[in-house]
C-alpha cells in the first residue's frame, strides 16, 4: 500500500518536471529572468524524483503473507437408534465374543492333543530301540553257539580222519596189502606209497587176490 503511494507520487514528480523543463526552455529562449528560479526548481524536483525511485526499489513489491490458521471443523454426528437395534446390536456382540472363546478353548485342546501324540511317538521309538538292542544281545550267545558248534565239528572231523589214518597205519601194520580203486595199483608194506587216504583205499590179504581183482603192484 505505502509502496503504491509512492508509486504515484513519483509520476505526479515526473509530469510536474517535464512541465518545469517546457517552461524553462520557454523563459531561456526569451531571456527571461525566471528561467533561473526554473531551473532550481527543476534540480529540486530532480532530487526528489531520485529519492523516490531509491526507495521504490528498496521496499518489498507484496508484504509477507503470514500463514493462515485452517480451523479444523470436527463435526460430530449423532445417529439415534431403536432400543431393538440396540438389543439386537448386544446379542451379535455376545454371540461373538462366545465363538472366540469356543475357539480359544479348541485351540488349546489341540495344542495338548499335539503335545501328548508326541510323547507318545517318542515312546514308541524308546520302546522300539529297546527291543532292537535286546535281540542283539539275544542274537549274540546264538552266534557263540553256532561258531563253538562249528568249531566242534571240525574237531570232529579232524578227529576222524585221525582215526581213519590211524586205522590206515594199524592195518598197514598188520601186513596187509592196499590198492588205489581210482589207479587199480596195490602197495606192499615195504613199499613207499604204502600210506594213502582211506577213501580210496581197498585191502586184500595176499597180492594173489589183488591182481585177481584186476589190480597190479606199484613199481616203488
């Protein structure tokens, strides 16, 4: 606002000295005595007119707009409603709040549901091991058994074919004469490969009744 005032108080500055300036040119030409105090007029109204744009530039174009303060409106609205709707309102509340808790209480139950199957799963595989390390201690005097059964065996088996052998040498010793049935040779006790295997073996008497037999002696 102040700033337009000067605004125009710098064009009325103006108009005024350009009006000064026609009139002073007018009295210098016709030699006037007037045309000095025109011309301090004119420098006056010059300085003036100085001044005046000086502090048009200085002074801000608008004045700072301060922030405006939006009021908040907070409308409130109230809705009356029948005492059925309320009534109707409470059971819907009640029903609800009933099937949280229904839900809470299932949720629980499960929870121990699980909880219980998984004990007894992992008694179940307790129980299993259990039973797994006793049929290998079981299993075990078996095995000692079947190995000292088999080591008897073979005892056995050694034993025999000792008697055998001993049974070989006790005949050989008595004189009598032995035959290969696989070669068809009979040896002599005298002879070097007298002692054989009893499975192959056969006795005669007298080496007349081997080669009657289809045998014959043994060249060592």
């Amino acid at each position: 606002m102040f700033k337009n005032l000067l605004v125009s108080l710098f064009l009325v500055l103006l108009i005024g000295q350009v009006y000064l300036s026609v009139r002073w040119l007018l009295a210098k030409l016709k030699a006037s005595p007037t045309a000095k105090k025109l011309q301090n007029l004119l420098f006056c109204s010059l300085m003036a007119e100085i001044a005046l744009f000086y502090l048009i530039a200085i002074l801000p174009s608008t004045p700072p707009k301060k922030p405006s303060k939006a009021k908040q409106h907070v409308k409130i609205e109230t809705v009356v409603i029948g005492k059925t709707r309320f009534k109707d309102a409470k059971k819907a509340s009640i029903s609800l709040l009933e099937e949280q808790a229904s839900l809470n209480a299932d949720a629980s139950s499960l929870k121990a549901a699980s909880e219980k199957l998984a004990k007894q799963s992992a008694k179940q595989s307790s129980s299993t091991a259990v039973q797994s390390a006793k049929v290998i201690v079981n299993s075990s005097p078996s095995t000692a058994s079947s190995s000292s059964n088999t080591g008897s065996n073979q005892d056995v088996s050694a034993a025999t074919k000792a008697t055998q052998s001993e049974s070989v040498s006790t005949k050989s010793s008595q004189g009598l004469i032995v035959g290969n049935k696989n070669t068809k040779v009979y040896h002599t006790p005298d002879q070097e490969n007298y002692s054989m295997a009893a499975k192959n073996a056969v006795y005669f008497k007298t080496e007349s009744e081997a080669i009657a037999n289809g045998y014959h002696k043994s060249k060592r």
